[in-house]
C-alpha cells in the first residue's frame, strides 16, 4: 500500500517537485542539506538536490529525521 502511494507521488515530484500535494519543505539541524515530501501523513521521502540531479535518500515515517 505505501509502495504504490510512493510510486504516485513520485509521478507527481517528477513532474513538480513543489506540488502543493507533497508539502515539500527543507529540513534543518543535521539533515539541513536535505529535503523531505510526503506520502501520507505518515510516510515521507527525504532527498536532496545535487545540482541538476535529485537524489533519493530514504523513504520512512518521522523516525527518519533522527
């Protein structure tokens, strides 16, 4: 269930990656070269931007910001 409601959020990063949807926003403190989105209102997917690039990090509940 989460992995398909990954794979469509996933559509919608790719085509926007600041989809009102997604409630992307910047992380601080250690993870502050990284960016999280979310899936549900408990899954989110935490990358970073590298130049032109995106990189996917991780795909977890809250826990991942620790």
């Amino acid at each position: 269930m989460v992995q398909k409601k990954a794979e469509m959020r996933e559509l919608i990063f790719r085509k926007d990656p600041f989809d009102a949807r997604l409630k992307t926003h910047k992380l601080h403190g250690k993870l502050k070269n990284q960016w999280s989105f979310s899936i549900d209102q408990r899954y989110r997917i935490l990358f970073e931007f590298d130049k032109s690039d995106i990189i996917f990090l991780d795909i977890g509940d809250h826990a991942l910001y620790q």
